[in-house]
C-alpha cells in the first residue's frame, strides 16, 4: 500500500482537474515575460524623476528580484492551503490592474508628493511582479499529479520561465520601447493581463471579477493622459521635449529626462544660452585661429549647440557628432531646424565606438559632452577612452570636455586627473569656487570645462574670451590645477565608479545651467 501511494499527490487535484501543458507552459511564460516587461519599463518611467544612474538600476532591479522571490514563496505557499484554479485569475487581473495605474501613478506622485516617490515606486513593481511570480508555483501545483513526474514538470516550467522572462526583456528592448510610449507599453501590458484573467476565469468559472479591473485598466489609460509629467517625444533613451522660450521667438530648449540638455536658436546659431557652452566656444576660439575651419568629432550631440556655432563662426568646418540616441538626432531635424549641407554628419552610435572608427589623426578638436542621465557614460570618461581621443587627435589637437560635479567634487577631480595622465598640458574652467581659486568659499558645483593637448594653449586668450561673454568663470592649471587635484584616483575601463565618485546633490543639476549634450 505504502508503494502504491507514493506514486501520486495525496491532495493534489486529479489530472483532469488541472492544466494541460500547452496552458500551463503558456500561462507560466507569459508571466514571467511581464515581469521583465515591467522592470525595463519602471527604468525608464523613474529615469526622469531619479536619473539614470547605477543606483537607479540596482534599486529597480532589486525591487524586481525581491517580487520574484517573495512570490515565488507565497505562491507555492498559499497554492498549498486554496485550490490553485482560483488564483491564478486574480494573480493576472491585479497584476494587470496595477501595471495599468503605474504611468499615471508615479508621474503623479513624481510632481505632487516626491517624498512618497520610491515607496510608491517599489510597489508599483513589487505588487505585480509578486502577482506574476506566484503563477509559476500555482501552475506548478496543477500539474503536479504524480511524485514520479515531479522533476520533470519543476524543471519543464523553470525553463518555460526563464524562456519567458528572456523574451520579455528581448522585446521590450529591441521592439517595444523604440515603437510604442512608456505609457502605451504599460497599459497594453495590463489590458493583456486582465484578458488573461479573463479566459482564466471563463475556463474555470472561478474568481469574477474581471470587469472591475477592466473598468480599472480603462481609468489608467485616461488617466495617463493627464498625468503630469508626459513627453512630447518618447525616444530609445529619453523622455525629450523642446521648449519654446518666451523671450527669444527663435529660442529653442530640448529638456531630456526633466533636465535642461540644450539650447539653440535656430536662427542665430552664435548666441550661446548655457555658460558651459559659452566656455567651450571661448576655450576653443582661444585655441585655433579666428575663422579657420576644423575636423570636429563630438561626443553627444543633443541640440547640437556646438556643431551649430562652430558651423556659423567657422564656415567649412566639418563636425562628425556621434548621438547614440536617434529619437534626438530625429528631433533636431524635425524641430530645431537641422537641415542638410550645414557641415554636421550625426550618427547614431555609441562615442566611445564612434571613436574607433576614426583614423589616427584625423581631427583638430574632440569635444566630450555626451551624458546619461546625470552623468558621464563611464565608458568616455576612462584612461583607455582618452588615449584614443588622442590618438584621433592630430598633433595640434585639442579635447574640451563638459563635466558636472557637486560637493567634493570627487569626479570631476578624478578625470581630470585621468586626462593628465593622457595629455601634456591639462587646463579647467569653472567658477573660482568650485575649482579651488576661491578656498574659502564653499563649491557650489554644476558644470565645469576641462580641456587637454599635447601643445600649449594660449590661457590668457581663453580667459579673455571668457570675459567678454560674461560667464565669470576662471582658468586653473599647473600647480593650482595640481593641488586640486590631490590624490584623486584615476579611471580605467576596469575601475570607474563614476555614479558613485558624483554627489548625491547633482541629481538635478542640469535644470539651472543646461547639463550637457549641447
């Protein structure tokens, strides 16, 4: 007898009762795809509230881990006590009735209550991605009917899971977010969700309470419409917008994830709204002739301030600009005037690729003004990326970059640093403060201008320059340069903890003075 009763689940439901394996394997993939469907969408749904930042990541994808484990356990925990069939109906339509809300939601809260932002932020991905998860266990009970078949369904429907999640984060990030709104994704996700529940709960003649939730779905969806927050432009990377100025009829501002990147005139390419980017053009005037045309390469484009400017003061200029960001490249085409035969080739690339590209000294100027998020891509700010800037320099080259620090300014120091470790001669420009020329004033941080070569360039030209156009801002270099520096470390490809070098207070620095990608 004791043989005999091994062989079956002594409480389980017969195999009539349960799920056939078509339904199982579907019902177990499309969850587990959701899940990473709703943890790839919340990094971009936050990114404009908190920055894109390593920080940002690790806390979603910890959240996410944490609804895969906690339902996990649960699931399988209550699937023991309650007769599997009447959940897994709720466990899609709330899910799908939360994921609905989420837009809405948190842009919401984002304006209104920021205080509340990541506690409301955490269970907008911890209670459906805990919902999703139980599925797996749940089905699991269902098909369990024999002990003698155990390992065989356990891992069937692990595997049927991973599967899932692989296909939801592969579609996410190569299909959905490049053709469809943040908004969109998560409201079609949660109307897919609550049909699910709804055939689960027609097959079963269960749990009935589908046509609440698709009343909850539908008031989602009106509600995102006017939820704060929205974009006029969803691109791969950013939530962008261009806003007109009030004072300048030709004045244009692209705002990238809330934070003011880039301001253009389209019909005066010269007047330069942002001090940093007044500081690269004097930087640069100073260091080549009045007039003279150059073989420009960009990191970061963004409204192509520069490009622009350089274009109008230097005609025959030649100004390659890798963005890897094409839903920009689009948007300074269809609305801040970017036509054909100005001398500025864009291409939607990676910078630190883009530079591979380039043959050994083929450029006059470099210019670094790539950001993402709030910060410099890591990968461009590294001894590795500098030495081939230098490379694609030619002798009389010369790299400006933008940075943007606070506090301590332990990353800005830091890369200048790097870049004196690369180039001879290595200058800053900033405001006295935050560059030590005024020790006994506390730094304010924001942006600051670093610029490099292996030939000397004329300072006093430059500070001259940055005089006329009023930014206030002072040239370091040598020992000045040096003892602020200090013992600032060095960024390599295998170490450059730039989120964490950068002050928690620079998370939104680039709505005063524009941070970058101008």
């Amino acid at each position: 007898m004791t043989g005999s009763s091994s062989s079956s689940v002594a409480e389980g439901p017969s195999r009539s009762q349960g799920l056939g394996p078509r339904a199982a394997a579907a019902l177990v993939f499309g969850s587990s795809a959701a899940v990473l469907v709703v943890e790839i969408v919340a990094l971009r749904l936050l990114a404009p509230y908190l920055g894109l930042t390593l920080e940002t990541s690790t806390m979603v994808i910890g959240i996410a881990l944490t609804a895969i484990a906690l339902g996990s356990w649960l699931g399988g925990l209550i699937a023991d006590q309650v007769d599997p069939r009447r959940l897994i109906g709720p466990s899609l339509g709330v899910s799908g009735a939360v994921v609905a809300l989420t837009p809405a939601v948190l842009r919401t809260s984002a304006e209104w209550a920021p205080a509340l932002l990541l506690l409301i932020a955490a269970l907008t991905i911890l209670v459906p991605g805990a919902l999703l998860s139980a599925v797996t266990p749940i089905v699991t009970k269902l098909r369990l009917t024999s002990l003698a078949e155990t390992g065989t369904v356990v891992g069937r429907l692990s595997g049927v899971g991973t599967v899932g999640a692989i296909f939801g984060t592969v579609l996410t990030g190569f299909v959905l977010v490049s053709r469809l709104s943040v908004s969109g994704i998560l409201i079609g996700l949660g109307t897919l969700l609550v049909a699910g529940a709804a055939l689960v709960e027609w097959r079963t003649r269960g749990w009935s309470g589908t046509p609440a939730l698709t009343l909850v779905v539908v008031a989602g969806g009106l509600a995102t419409t006017v939820a704060p927050g929205a974009c006029d432009t969803e691109t791969k990377y950013h939530c962008a917008r261009v806003v007109a100025d009030p004072d300048r009829d030709s004045g244009r501002t692209l705002v990238l994830d809330g934070l003011r990147h880039s301001y253009v005139d389209i019909d005066d390419p010269t007047f330069l709204e942002f001090a940093y980017v007044r500081a690269l053009a004097s930087v640069v005037d100073a260091a080549f002739p009045e007039g003279e045309p150059l073989v420009a390469h960009h990191l970061g484009g963004g409204g192509l301030t520069l490009p622009r400017y350089l274009a109008a003061t230097r005609p025959g200029t030649r100004s390659l600009v890798s963005e890897i960001d094409n839903g920009v490249v689009r948007i300074n085409r269809e609305q801040l005037g970017l036509g054909p035969g100005a001398g500025i080739d864009v291409r939607a690339e990676d910078g630190r690729l883009g530079l591979r590209r380039l043959d050994a000294g083929s450029r006059d100027l470099v210019v670094g003004d790539a950001f993402g998020g709030v910060s410099v891509p890591w990968h461009l700010t590294t001894v590795e990326a500098m030495t081939d800037v230098r490379r694609v320099l030619d002798e009389d080259g010369l790299y400006v970059a933008n940075l943007i620090d606070h506090g301590g300014m332990d990353f800005a120091r830091a890369e200048v640093a790097t870049l004196s470790e690369t180039f001879e001669h290595v200058a800053v420009v900033g405001e006295p403060a935050d560059i030590g020329l005024a020790p006994t004033a506390t730094p304010e941080g924001g942006n600051l201008v670093v610029l490099a070569s292996d030939r000397p360039v004329d300072l006093r030209a430059a500070q001259e320059a940055l005089n006329s156009r009023r930014t206030g801002w002072k040239t370091s270099t040598g020992d000045e340069l040096a003892s602020w520096i200090g013992d600032a470390q060095l960024l390599t490809d295998d170490y450059a903890p730039v989120d964490q070098l950068l002050q928690p207070s620079s998370t939104r620095s680039g709505s005063g003075s524009g941070s970058g990608s101008g």
